[in-house]
C-alpha cells in the first residue's frame, strides 16, 4: 500500500488530495515541524536524505519531489486526470505541473523568509509583493475564462493545490479579490466534491 | 525553427546546453537583465505573460518553465537523452528533473535575496547556508559513486545544467570542496564535449 511522509504545512496535502480524488488506498505517517523553528524534523531524513516533505513510497521505491509525485500517481492510478499523451492539452497540462513548483513555490519561499525577517527585509518587500502579484494575477486571467486550469477540463496538475488553499487558511484579501482563482474552491467546498482528507486520515 | 528567448544569468542557458548538445537547429532572441535592480526586461511579457526566461517557441506554440521545455525538448528531438517509459532509471530520470526546480533553485534564489539584503538579513543567514549546504551534501553522495546523475547513463535531467556552471563562474570554494559535483563539469571542460554555445549564438 502507498504510504504518505506527510509533514503539517507542507506540500505533501497536495498528495493526499489526490490520494482521495481518485480513492487510492494509503497510509500516513505524521510528521510535526518545530514550533519554534519551523523546520522538519529530522526523522524525515531516514526516509529521504534531504528531509522534505512529501515523500511517497510505494511498491518498494521511495519518491520525493511533488511534481514528480503527482506525475507518478496520475499515471499508476489516474490517467483520467491527465490528458492523452497525443492530445493539444498535454503540453499545457506539464506546464501546470512544473509551474506549480518551479515558479509559484519561490516566491512563496521567499516570502515567508522576508515576514520573518519583518522591519529587517524592508528593502525586499517590494520586490517579494511585486512577483506575488504578477503570479496571482496570471492565475486569475488565467482562470477568469474557464473553470479550469485546462479549460473545461479538471486535472491533477493545478486545480487539486487550489481546492486545498480555503480549507487550510481563511482566504486573505489578496486572494478574495480575485474570484476566478477562489471560485472553484468554494464550489468544491459546497458540493462537497473531492474533499481533501483530515490530516493523517487512515484509508477508509 | 526553434526559437530561444534567452535572459543573460538566467535558467535558459540549460535549454541551450540542450539545443547544443542534440545538435538541433535554433535562433536566439536575447535579452539583459536591468543592472540595476537585477529583473528582465518588461519585452520577455509580450511573449509569455510572466516574463521569465526561458522561453522557447516551436511549431506555433509557446513554452514556458524549464523543467517542462527540458522535457519537450528531449521528448521532440532527443529521446536518447532519457531513460525509456518502462525502464527502471525512469523515475529516477523524472525525480532529477523535477528537482532542479522544485528543490534547489527556491534556495538559491533566497541566497540571491538574503545577499543582495546584506547585513539586514543576518538572522536569515543560517537558514540559507544550511539548506545549501543540505542540497550540496546530497548531490556530491549522490554523484560520489557514478559519473551522472543517472550512474552511467548520461541524461538532460541534471547533467546538463551541472555542466554549465564551471564556464559561467569561477567555481567557488563551496563547489571545489566537492569533487563528484565538480569533477565531470572538468572532464567536459577539457574534453571539449557539449560545449556550450556563446551566448546569442545562431544556429550553425
């Protein structure tokens, strides 16, 4: 059965929503980060030299990277969230899932790095609002169309990390005040559609 | 033809590495980074709405994230450069790629940050120092046995981009202390193999 590294605050949800998106059975092993640092505990080390959260294991092999995760998921067991190999969505479906890390993750690094900082990161707090901005309102023009990051077509490369996003916090105003990017997660919210898992749910 | 829109200090050196490297033909539109605040130029937004580099057009469409043109790239006109689908080094191939994005640049980008803020950001100091160093211990165990990424098998997933870097920098003590990291950048060096292009080059 696949097994879950999941850390609290961490990548890994995204992985658990898909898990219960397409009624994968799995198991979870919980990991806290520090209070006071923040950090991932050590123990994840054991699993995967970089000590990262989510790292997924399956059929004897250890998988690490999210990107790669949700890649290696969709095509073990849901290739109805991807399109065809041969069809005009594939390439735009890869480009969701790189997006999502190799773009969007970095400045939300880096803003986490430079709240902490607080009065210290002043002078980079122009730049850290000016690249979030540039990303929300590329989703929003992006989503204002369509429901989906494909279009008609829902998908595990975007659409599941956003379903996450209104669970886990209270929207803040820079996202309320751009209704394409919430909206289809209050749908889901309402219809109770692909409803992510409590944290460290056992397979039902 | 291919077209690379390519960003001075920016990830597209790893696409043309690759164009490089396959011997595909490709045209260069080039771009420099403002000096002063370090960004691109507002230009790179007409052709892809986040104005990042790199971008590549081919066949009437529009690439953007460079895991994903990595992927394209090999997939259109270097499939040797991968591991076959059903292969054992598959994942192992799709981990390295993801992960260059994923994982190492968000640090390196807070090192980017963190240096330009200078004393300001001291308290952060410790945190980007040891999630660098974190990330170089990991690649030169991984490299310290095998000559690439893959063990024997030269791939476009990490090979290609660890080659870069020797040319665009003076190898800094951080690099030299690791020689399974440094080691096949200095066999390509001297060997004169995948040379990379002079940036700007045309297609020959």
């Amino acid at each position: 059965m696949i097994r879950v590294h999941h850390l609290n605050n961490s990548r890994s949800q995204r992985v658990l929503w898909l898990l219960e998106e397409t009624g994968t059975p799995y198991e979870v092993v919980r990991y806290e980060r520090d209070k006071k640092t923040m950090l991932a505990p050590k123990a994840l080390r054991r699993v995967h030299p970089l000590g990262k959260s989510p790292i997924v294991e399956d059929d004897g092999k250890t998988f690490a990277e999210t990107g790669l995760i949700v890649d290696y998921l969709v095509e073990r067991f849901a290739t109805d969230l991807a399109p065809a190999r041969d069809s005009e969505l594939y390439w735009r479906y890869k480009y969701w899932l790189h997006y999502a890390e190799g773009s969007l993750m970095p400045p939300l690094l880096l803003k986490l790095v430079v709240d902490r900082l607080g009065l210290l990161a002043y002078p980079a707090r122009p730049f850290v609002k000016s690249q979030l901005k540039l990303h929300l309102d590329f989703l929003e023009s992006e989503l204002s169309d369509a429901p989906w990051f494909l279009g008609e077509r829902f998908s595990a490369a975007g659409d599941g990390q956003r379903l996450l996003e209104p669970r886990e916090t209270t929207p803040t105003p820079v996202i309320s005040n751009r209704p394409a990017t919430l909206a289809p997660a209050l749908v889901c919210e309402m219809s109770n559609v692909a409803t992510p898992p409590p944290m460290g749910a056992k397979p039902t």
